[in-house]
C-alpha cells in the first residue's frame, strides 16, 4: 500500500491510496469504502472516491497539507515554529471527538484497531481528521467487544486485546492515550516546547 499526491480537474488536491497486497486488498477496500458510506464527521478523513481495475484499487482523498501527527511533531522543519499546547490540545480533542463519533454515534458502531499519530491527519488549519480505517471493524450496538485476530501497530495495541483478541472501544481508547501522551511528550524531549 501506499499514497501519492494528485490533482483533480477542479485544481483541488488528493491523496490517492494504492492497495497492492492481494491478500489485504479486498477486506481494506471494502472496510474503508463501507465505513465512509455510514460515517460522516469534521473529525473523519472524507472518501472523495475509489477507483477499482483487475490490477489497481484505489482510494482517494482529500490531500492534509500538513500530513499527519507523527510527521508534524517529529519532522517539522525547524524554520516551523514547535505545536504549542493549546494546538496540541485541540487535536487531541479533535481526535477525541472523531472516535467519539465512531464508537457512539455510528450504526453500527465502528472500532478503528489502530490509532496512532501516523493515523491522525492535520488539516491547513491544524484540525484533527482521523483516518486509515483499513483495519476497523464493525460492530453491532449491543456488543461489547468482537474476537477477532489482532491488528494495530505494537505499541499502541491495548494489552487485554493482544493476549484475548478481543476487541472493543477499549482498545482504541488505549491507541488514543498512548498517541497522544507518548508522542507529544517524545517530541517535546527532542525539541524544547
């Protein structure tokens, strides 16, 4: 899998997604394009389109010009003043409200399995736009977990679903807290805040 910058007619800019791992390709694709049909929220990352051929599946959506969590944090430019705390604030409520609207709002309810800063897109405005739900499932209302094999980056997988594999709300709160406070205070220690 991976993502390249395009250009729609209309001048606005994309990031495109290529799905090319056989095995994941069909299960991603169809995760991502069903979870856009029944989730819509300022905090998650919109399906501008998809696109699928014999040999290509694509995503497309709108492009974060200022990319993702993680980069923001780790790799901005030193010309770039550091995210002060009430920018990193706001994200991390941002953040909180698209899960929020995931695991409340949505029917059924929805469990992303992998919140990570790499996941958490930034806007031009530094809003928060959860994203990459590849690896979501989707759960009824009244269930309070789903048995299923273990995804998510190590370190940000909650304990309790990596020894039973069950997964619930839980677990993506556990990715939430780790991405927020782990990354924020790691790139604080590497540059003064």
């Amino acid at each position: 899998m991976f993502t390249v910058k395009g250009q729609l007619a209309d001048g606005s800019l994309v990031a495109i997604k290529r799905l090319n791992e056989e095995h994941a390709k069909d299960r991603e694709f169809q995760t991502e394009v069903e979870i856009f049909r029944i989730a819509e929220h300022p905090n998650l990352l919109r399906l501008r389109g998809f696109c699928m051929t014999p040999t290509e599946w694509l995503l497309v959506y709108p492009y974060m010009v200022n990319g993702d969590v993680a980069l923001c944090l780790r790799e901005r430019p030193e010309s770039l003043a550091p995210l002060d705390w009430p920018i990193r604030k706001r994200i991390a409520l941002g953040s909180a409200k698209g899960l929020a609207y995931l695991h409340d709002h949505c029917d059924p309810k929805i469990v992303h399995r992998d919140v990570k800063a790499a996941n958490i897109f930034l806007d031009e405005d530094l809003e928060a736009i959860v994203g990459d739900f590849g690896l979501a499932k989707l759960m009824h209302r009244e269930d309070t977990h789903v048995t299923t094999a273990v995804h998510g980056a190590i370190g940000h997988i909650a304990p309790e679903y990596l020894s039973t594999g069950k997964c619930s709300e839980k677990t993506d709160v556990f990715g939430y807290g780790v991405h927020h406070w782990s990354e924020s205070f790691r790139s604080c220690s590497a540059r003064q805040c």
